[in-house]
C-alpha cells in the first residue's frame, strides 16, 4: 500500500516512492495475536526532501511535526490504535494527510490596528479610579 500515491487536495499529491513503511509489534487489547504479528505501522515521509511540497508547506508542516521530526527532517507517524495491520497503515496515512492539510491553510490576515473607543476608555479610567478609592478605604483610618 505504501506504493500507492496520498492524495492530500487538488493541488498536492505524495508520490508512493516518498512514503515507507515499517510494521513493529504493538501493544495493548489482542490477546496472543499482540505478540506473534506486527500490527502497528510507522510510517516514513521526508518533508524537507519531497518535491510535492512547495517551502511555505515544508516549513509548517515541520513546525506542525514537532518531536516527531527527524535531524534530517524525516516525520514519523506511528499507528498502533487498530488491532489489524491494515486499519493503522489508513490510520497513519489519513494522519499525514490531516497534517499536510493543516500546514497548506493560507496563513491568516494580517491583524489591523484600532483605537479603544472614547466610552470604552472612560469606563476603564472610571472602574480604575472606583478601585482606588477601595484600596484607599481599607487603610488606617487618618487621624483627623
């Protein structure tokens, strides 16, 4: 399955070549089935290396990737969640894909500058001057 192209959007899509797989035992729920077959899936993708990922995309997707990213800039996803071989190789693909998705969104626009409105600054210069004359009243009581 690892041969097969990811297709992430209309505009991206992985080559199989540039995704490997590695299947490990897994642990957790399965009886003696955990301990005689490699269920779980790492999966392989160099995204500081892929031609199908333009830099902007490269760049997020390894801050997205965090601890997860290789010196060399190799991600690993590990699926273990499924007892059977075939649900985690979707599961890791289908993570992959989430992470590129969320590292190709347009970057927000650009945050404008305002002004504090003329009420919103008296209120905020009047709540200020009510809590200094609390602070004021739980002082000693002046001599007078």
């Amino acid at each position: 399955m690892a041969s097969d192209p990811l297709y992430i959007n209309n505009r991206i899509t992985i080559a199989g070549w540039e995704l490997a797989e590695q299947f490990v035992l897994a642990g957790g729920p399965g009886g003696q089935n955990v301990n005689k077959v490699s269920t779980a899936v790492q999966l392989f993708f160099n995204i500081l290396g892929s031609p199908a990922l333009n830099d902007r995309v490269k760049q997020n997707a390894a801050a997205l990737a965090g601890r997860r990213l290789s010196k060399e800039g190799v991600l690993m996803i590990e699926a273990n969640r499924f007892r059977s071989q075939e649900r985690n190789r979707e599961d890791a693909r289908e993570r992959l894909k989430e992470l590129i998705l969320k590292a190709a969104e347009p970057p927000p626009p650009p945050r404008r500058k305002t002004k504090p409105t003329k009420g919103s600054v008296e209120r905020r210069l009047k709540e200020k001057s009510g809590r200094s004359e609390v602070k004021k009243m739980r002082g000693r009581p002046g001599g007078d």
